[in-house]
C-alpha cells in the first residue's frame, strides 16, 4: 500500500472514532435519569402528528419523535460546510427512552469535513412543558460530557456568552468539546459534541437561529 494510501486510511479511522466518540455523547444525553415509571402517559404518533397520551404495558419504550422542522433552527452552513440532518444521530435518539419524557420533537445534524476531520455533531430538543429546570438542565449537561468524554474523562467546564446566548462548554481530554444552551422562551435545548481546530461548535452556536 503507498504511503498516500495510508494516510487517507488514517485519516478516515479518526474521522470515524470522532463522529463515535460524538454519537456517544448524544446516545447519553438522557437527562437526569431512568424514566421513573414505564406506565406513565406518553404522546403516541400518528399520521397526523403526535396524537393523545396513551399508557404503555410495563417495559415499553416510549416513542421520541423527529421533527425536522426543528432544523430550521440551525443555520444551514457553518464555516463552509452544510449542516444536514443525521439520521444516525436520531436513532440513538429514538432509542432513548429518557428522552421521550422530556422531548416533544428531536432532530439531528451533522457538520464535517472529511479532509480534516473538524465535525460538530447537534441535537436540537423541542421540550415539553414544565419539564426542565435548573436541575434537570446540569443533569443533562453532566450525562452527555460523560459521554461524549467516556474515554478521556471531562477536564474542563466553562459557560459564557456566544450568539447572545448562555452557553455552557464542556472540554474532553481528548480534545472534543460539548455545547449546551436552553432557551426557555422557545422550549427549546441545544446540544452538540465538536472536535477539531475548526471550533465548529463555536461557530454553529454564534449563527443559530431562534
């Protein structure tokens, strides 16, 4: 194999370790905890959108829902590369249970540059009412780093102004840094995982849209 070869392999295996070490910060992402009751009412699906609570059996999983209108939301590039909906990203999501309880709408959007490996991995949470406080906010800031930082441990935690908006920033031993702002006023939270020199993460939260 030649020496360009080799390189374009490597270079692909650290792509793929990124968008892992990313995915696995939203599979975490699961707030404060278990779901404390498996039969406690949930928003069913339907054609038309979601439909009445309804009581699941013991040991059902409730349903979290996509809503792409929520990509709206983002901006439609950052830095020169195009934000697009990850379909990968929504079914660690939908796999979720604990996000059901907090969620009336996910989506999921990926940014990367294959040349260089600088990615931004976000999911937007429409949330449901009266769902989330202070609390439950560090619950979920706290859940997602592990994750996101499983293999390097979280070595840093910063919060700060970025697009007028309250952020907090999370920083992996490994160098991937977490991104989380709540927007009460638009029941909104805000989460992404981002590696690279790029500071896409940065950069998507300066330009999102609410």
């Amino acid at each position: 194999m030649s020496s360009g070869c080799k390189s374009s392999a490597g270079l692909l295996a650290a792509i793929a370790v990124a968008v892992a070490f990313a995915l696995a910060g939203l599979l975490a992402a699961c707030g404060p905890g278990p779901i404390d009751s498996p039969s406690a009412p949930v928003a069913t699906i339907g054609p038309g959108g979601v439909g009445p609570p309804v009581t699941l059996p013991p040991g059902a999983t409730p349903l979290v829902r996509i809503d792409t209108s929520l990509l709206a939301v983002l901006p439609e590039e950052v830095d020169g590369l195009s934000v697009l909906e990850s379909s990968e990203a929504e079914a660690d999501a939908q796999a979720n249970g604990s996000l059901a309880s907090l969620s009336d709408g996910v989506v999921g959007a990926l940014a990367i540059d294959p040349a260089t490996a600088d990615l931004v991995l976000v999911d937007v949470v429409r949330l449901r009412a009266n769902v989330m406080d202070d609390a439950v906010f560090q619950a979920w800031r706290d859940t997602f780093d592990k994750g996101v930082c499983s293999d390097s441990g979280v070595i840093g935690r910063a919060q700060g102004q970025i697009g007028g908006r309250t952020v907090f920033v999370g920083t992996c031993g490994n160098g991937f840094r977490t991104y989380h702002t709540w927007i009460p006023d638009k029941n909104l939270l805000i989460s992404a995982s981002a590696g690279g020199k790029r500071e896409l993460g940065r950069l998507l939260f300066e330009t999102l849209k609410p």
